[in-house]
C-alpha cells in the first residue's frame, strides 16, 4: 500500500520538530513492506490547496493524521478534502486528542474510518496485515488492539496493549524527517548545536496531577528503554545527520535515579561531546547533588520543571504531591551546583483558584532562581481529570481552538476570561522586564532566528 502520516496544516505551530511518534509508526509501515511517506505541514509550509492537489495526485491507500485537541476543527477540514479529492482512501486518527477522548472525537469527526488511541505500533502493525475485504469485519477488527472502529453506528474502542518493552520498537524512520530539515530552538529559544533531534528514554507516567492527560497516550506504569539502545541512537543521529544536540522529552526523565545516573555514565564513558536538554519538565523532587553533577558532566545544559503554582492550597488540589519548599529548595540546589539553565512552567486560571493566588504565583516566579519562565493558562485536555467535568458541554460547540496556552478556554475558571488573559500578561512581564532576566537571555543569543522566535512568542501571549 502507499501511506501517508501527516502532521495538519493548522494557524499555530507550538513545535516544529520531527514528529517521533510518526516516525516510529512509519518504521512499522516501512517493515511490513508498504510504501510511506511523512509530511510535516508545519516544516513544510503546506496549503490548503497544496493539500488538496497532493491527496488527488497520490491517492494514497491510508491516511494517518496526528492530532492535538486544538487541531480537530482542521483535521475535520483535512478528512472533508480527502473524502471529496481520493474517496478511496482510508483515513485513521491518532493522537493525544483520540486518546484522551475516543468516542467524542469519533462523533464530531464522523468521516473519519478509524483511529488509534494510546501507542499505536502494535494495533498497527495487525492492521497493516488484514485486506481491504477485513476492513468491515467485527471478528477480525475487533483482535486489534487500540483500535478505534464502528459497528452498527457504534464507536468501539478496543482493549489498550501498551508496548511493554520499547526495545522491541525499532528507531523512527529518521530518513523521512532528517533533523536537518527542521528549524534550530524547535522549543524555547535557545540551543547549543543545529540540527537538533528529539529522543525518548521512556513511555508512561505514574502520576496523578489533574491537569495532565500523558496517561491516556502513554499510561501509568513507566518503561523504560535500555542505555545501550538509546545510545545506539544517540551515535546513529550524530554520524548519519551530525546532530550534536539532543531534546529528551520524556515525561519522568529523572524519575529513576539508577536509570539516569547509568545514562550519564554511559555519555560520559563513550567520551561522547553531546549537549542535551529536557524541554518537556521534569520531577524536581527527585534530584540530588551527585545526579545534577552527573548530569551536567554528560552534557545536560538545560532543564524544564513543572512548577505550576505559588499555592501550596493550589498545588495539592492539583495533585502534584509537591511545596513551596521543596520547589525553592531543588531549585536552588540546581543553581548553586551546576551551570545548568533552568525553565519554570507554571499554570493559571485552575479551578477554583483566586486573583491572590495568581499574584502569589508571579510573586513566587520572580523569587524563585529561574531563567526563563512561562505562564500557560489551565486548559482541560481530554484525558485529564479536569477533562471529566468539563466534558458535560456540547462537544460540537466548544471552541478547540482556544485549547492552547495562551488562550482561555471559557467555563473553566471563575475569574473571567479577559481578566484571565491580563492576569497571564501581567505575569509575563513582571518576570521578563528585569535586568538580570534580560541580560541572561542576550548574553545566550547567538543567531538571528533566535530574536525573531522571542518575538513571535512575546506577541502570542500579548494578542494571542
């Protein structure tokens, strides 16, 4: 068959990086003997009409859409063009968005054929192997794990399998999305090396914060892939693409101690010249004096930590089972024993949460010894708690648009949603309109791009 994996068009591209978990999913395509191709809307400034003169002329057996919930009025608008320009193909949906929400993302997209929710490199690879016949037989789809399918008018959604050892999973088929084609900084503003490459170590999160939906695409029980086959990687990426920077965006990098202070060892050891970040935040209760030391000797130059709020009251209805005074005290720890560049996420507008402490979130930002700082406003994505009682509204009413972080998604907070928007604003600019702040951002910039992408990022939280 010939396949495409696509990444949509849409009017906001957060990340522009290669997409890991097509490229893991076309490495399954590639082995079961099919022909397919990657396209990322976002690298490739593709078009509407672009698209709608590619599906035509490639007619393509099967199209997969990765989707975030923001994304569903566009990939809504994909499936319409595909339905009209190649009939005959099949279209499956993917994603966090599926995942989170599987049977109302199969009502509001009711061309769509099939989806996937969770990982999908097992489900898929029996997919791959029924005929075109199998496509409307209960017995044979119903074998198939993570399949989102119909029967009778009815959305089924078969038993999750989650891979048990990421081992098993051959690299992405990095050839369909060389880093070299992506932009640098593919997140934040800074970097020490082009091309940059994403990575993951491991799958699941054991946590519970309320505002998280990784569990719903990946689960709760972490696994782990071994040193040796990430390091294989590691050198594969460096010698074929000459990628000395490495992104890791696990969800708990630092979460097992052993399995970090082993990785480091490894970097070390091998006397591999390597600089990697961790952009998707990490677990600051679980850092030491020797593991940070460790860490920055491999090569560990930058950090994310999930912060989220000034509120001890705030951060326990958040489930995030940490203080105030651990927060200061890891961060402080990082700062007086390593060089390491660090980046605060924190979250308003939760539910339930008052002006005040919003203001002793910004208070506490400015205290705190950070970097860099951003200040998301509280989103309830399908597949965290928050989702299960927003979930009450007319699904095809809500505004999916407004699910990204620098816009209000109404209903969930008390506090209005233009005072909200201030509110982020203000936070904003109490942390970056400081001479330390500043100065350490322009002490780091050393290309171009980089003014342009703090640019475009400053306007986005103004306007946006």
């Amino acid at each position: 068959m010939k396949i495409l994996l696509l990444k949509p068009i849409n009017n906001t591209y957060f990340v522009v990086q290669p997409p890991l978990g097509l490229g893991y999913l076309a490495d399954v395509i590639l082995r079961e003997g099919h022909e397919v191709d990657i396209i990322d809307a976002g690298r490739e400034g593709l078009s509407w009409d672009g698209f709608v003169s590619m599906v035509g002329r490639e007619k393509y057996d099967l199209i997969g859409i990765q989707m975030f919930s923001y994304e569903i009025p566009y990939v809504k608008r994909h499936i319409d063009i595909i339905k009209r320009y190649a009939p005959g193909s099949v279209v499956i949906i993917g994603g966090p968005h599926i995942s989170g929400d599987p049977e109302g993302t199969a009502a509001y997209l009711d061309k769509m054929d099939f989806g996937f929710v969770g990982e999908a490199e097992i489900g898929l690879e029996h997919f791959l192997r029924l005929r075109r016949q199998n496509y409307s037989d209960p017995a044979r789809l119903g074998e198939i794990p993570n399949l989102v399918w119909r029967r009778d008018g009815q959305t089924v959604v078969n038993p999750r399998a989650p891979v048990q050892n990421p081992d098993e999973i051959a690299f992405p088929a990095w050839d369909l999305m060389s880093p070299r084609s992506y932009p640098a900084a593919t997140h934040g503003i800074f970097f020490r090396h082009i091309p940059v490459a994403p990575i993951i170590t491991s799958r699941g999160c054991p946590f519970s914060c309320t505002f998280c939906a990784a569990r719903a695409l990946t689960g709760r029980e972490i696994r782990y892939r071994s040193v040796e086959n990430v390091v294989e990687e590691i050198i594969l990426l460096h010698d074929r693409y000459g990628v000395k920077e490495f992104h890791i965006e696990d969800d708990n990098f630092t979460w097992k101690r052993e399995y970090v202070t082993s990785f480091c060892r490894e970097i070390i050891d091998r006397g591999l010249n390597l600089a990697f970040a961790l952009p998707n935040g990490i677990r600051l209760d679980s850092l030491d004096r020797e593991v940070l030391a460790l860490m920055e000797r491999a090569g560990f130059y930058s950090l994310a930590v999930g912060i989220e709020s000034g509120s001890d009251r705030v951060l326990e209805l958040m489930k995030k089972t940490l203080t105030r005074e651990v927060i200061r005290e890891k961060l402080e720890l990082i700062k007086e024993c390593t060089d390491m560049r660090i980046s605060g996420f924190f979250l308003i507008g939760y539910p339930g949460e008052t002006e005040d402490e919003i203001e002793a979130t910004i208070s506490f930002a400015r205290e705190l010894p950070l970097d860099l700082a951003s200040f998301l406003i509280t989103m309830p994505l399908p597949g965290s708690p928050l989702w299960d009682d927003y979930n009450k509204r007319d699904y095809q009413n809500i505004n999916w648009e407004d699910f990204i972080p620098s816009r209000v998604v109404p209903g969930l907070s008390n506090i209005p949603p233009g005072r909200l928007k201030r509110l982020q604003r203000k936070a904003t600019i109490r942390f970056y309109l400081r001479p330390k702040i500043i100065c350490g951002i322009l002490k780091k910039l050393k290309h171009p791009n980089q003014y342009r992408i703090i640019w475009h990022r400053l306007l986005d939280v103004i306007f946006g």
